[in-house]
C-alpha cells in the first residue's frame, strides 16, 4: 500500500458519478492524507475528554454528590463518549489508509490514537471485516456484517407501514444491539475477542498496582477511571453506536451504494453522535479514500450537483426544520421514493 493513491471514482456499484469532468477531477484531489489532521483530530479528542473530567470531578470534589454535581456528571460522561466514539472513527478511517497512505505510519497513528481503546487490535482484522467485507461485498449476505446485524435485530423489515410498528421494531433492535454490546465489553470473552483486550483491562490493572503501593491516591484513581472512562464506554458508546450503525442504511431502498447509505447531518449528528466526518455516510461510500477532513468540502462540492443533490441527506437526529427530513423520520418512514417519471 506504501506510495498508492487508492481510486476514488465512483464504480457503477456504487450508483452514482459525477459528470462534470472538472468536479470529478477535484474530487480526486480531496484523497490526499495530511497525517497532521488525524493529530489533531485525537489531540482535540482527548483534550475534551480531559476537560470534561477534570470539570465534573471538581464540582464533586467541591460540593459532593449534589443534583447539580450529577447532572454535570451526566453531561460530561456524554461528552466523553462522544469522544471515545470519535476515537472510534479515527480506527474506522485507519482501515481505508486515510490516516496517511503510508501503511506502518498509517496504522501507528491508529494505535497511538486510539491505544486506550484496543491496545492489541489487529488492524487486518478490520479491514477484513469492515473494507473487503462491508464495503467490497456490499449487500451481499452474509459477507456483508451490517446487513447482516441488521438482519439479526430484525431492523431489515424496516419500514413497515404503520409508524408505531416500526418504531416497536426499532426499539425492541435497540435493546438487542444494546444488551450484546455491553455483555461483550463486560464478559471474560468480550475481553479476549480479534479486536483486542481493551485498554480498559490493562488500565484497571495498573490502577490496582497503584492503589496497593499507594492506598489513598489509588483508590482515588479507581474511583477516576470507573467514572469517567469505564462508565462512559460501557454504558454510553453503545447506545450511540446503534444509531450510528442504524442510521447509516437501515429504511433505504434500492441496489447501490448511493440509493441504500445515508448522509447524517446537523449539529447534534456531527459533533456529538458522527465526529471527524463519520455522518457523510453516503459520501464515504461513493468515495471511501477522501480523508475525513475532507469529507464536508467534498459534500459542498458534490451538491451543485444535482443527481447527488437529491439523494439521502438528513438533517437532525429527531426532528428537522425547512422541509428537510431527520434520520428518525427517515428510519421510521424511509426516504422519499422517486416518482416515476410519466
């Protein structure tokens, strides 16, 4: 891979190429890597992390375990979730060679980025998965594993007719999804699954080292990290990765790439639930070598054109303004069908 440009050109999989010659043409100049955007993306990351901890840890330090110190609590564990999940999506980025074309750099910065998750990932494991699984087999089950997940929580026969009925299957997905998450991340065999032993084990470990060298300051760490690393990962990040798996293409018609993925967009889907790009779904799929801070230029690029315009673009979580759709009424409904033309 050292020294490739992987193509970016939308194949008649994918559903979608621009016509513009001059637009195709700047589309590929967007697969350039800077290695430093990735930098400061997992600087930026853990940089609110910190904050938010030492933030919520003061005011309890300051007025003990008040409503106030709990709230605050709750909104910082949130924001660090947030985060660890965009520490997530640098791993995600790492499986396409987006950190740096670079393999050996690529997949170190991966690692240094995200050590705290999955010290021992195997990042051919993840591309196996998610490149030549997910994205090279598209829709063909059961090579495709998010198909296939979709398959498994029964989220596939979304939509159904009546909007009641489908948000009872998106919920009773929710739970399911939900509760294996968490098991895998808590169970002696979640621990030693290919993705690695997470971070938090080796982690736990050098707390309990500490805390018997030095009673009180490691009883202190402990009490640290349960909070605010353990809780948020454990109990957070895996509601938020089942609506960012849901809303990535579950409710959407057709045989392509473009006509089955969907763009999450709006404040709360791209700062909160999809950081460092990861709500230009669609986008990615028709081109899955622009790096992340490229995505938004990219999408203000492909909009002026039209056929790409008019595909699936929500805007807002649960509710949206101005005629735009948001993903709930998307997932619930599925996106406008095109009229066939008379």
């Amino acid at each position: 891979m050292q020294g490739k440009t992987p193509t970016i050109i939308a194949d008649d999989k994918r559903g979608f190429t621009p016509q513009d010659p001059e637009m195709a043409r700047r589309l590929k100049a967007l697969g350039a890597c800077n290695p430093v955007a990735p930098v400061g993306a997992c600087l930026l990351d853990w940089a609110i992390i910190l904050a938010a901890t030492a933030g919520s840890w003061a005011i309890f330090s300051a007025a003990g375990i008040t409503v106030v110190s709990v709230a605050v609590y709750g909104i910082a564990a949130f924001m660090i979730a947030s985060r660890q999940q965009g520490l997530q999506n640098l791993i995600h980025e790492a499986s396409h060679y987006n950190l740096s074309r670079h393999r050996p750099w690529n997949d170190a910065l991966c690692w240094t980025a995200t050590f705290l998750l999955h010290p021992f990932m195997d990042m051919e494991d993840q591309r196996r998965v998610h490149v030549r699984g997910h994205h090279a087999q598209f829709l063909d089950l059961p090579n495709d594993n998010i198909f296939r997940g979709y398959e498994m929580q029964g989220l596939h026969v979304l939509p159904l007719p009546s909007r009641w009925k489908s948000l009872a299957v998106l919920g009773r997905g929710f739970f399911r999804s939900y509760r294996w998450q968490v098991l895998s991340k808590i169970s002696p065999t979640g621990f030693l699954q290919s993705t690695g032993i997470p971070a938090g084990l080796v982690g736990f470990g050098l707390l309990l080292a500490l805390l018997a060298l030095f009673p009180r300051t490691g009883l202190m760490s402990v009490i640290v990290w349960l909070l605010y690393w353990a809780v948020p990962a454990v109990v957070i990040v895996p509601a938020i990765m089942f609506v960012v798996v849901t809303s990535e293409h579950v409710s959407t018609f057709g045989t392509t790439e473009f006509e089955r993925s969907r763009n999450k967009l709006g404040f709360l889907n791209r700062v909160l639930l999809h950081p460092h790009g990861d709500g230009f779904h669609m986008l990615h799929h028709l081109y899955p070598g622009i790096p992340h801070n490229h995505l938004a230029r990219a999408h203000r690029l492909l909009m002026k054109d039209p056929v790409y315009r008019n595909g699936n673009h929500c805007y807002g979580l649960f509710f949206s303004f101005g005629g735009r759709r948001s993903v709930l009424r998307d997932l619930l409904e599925g996106p406008p069908r095109p009229r066939p033309s008379v």
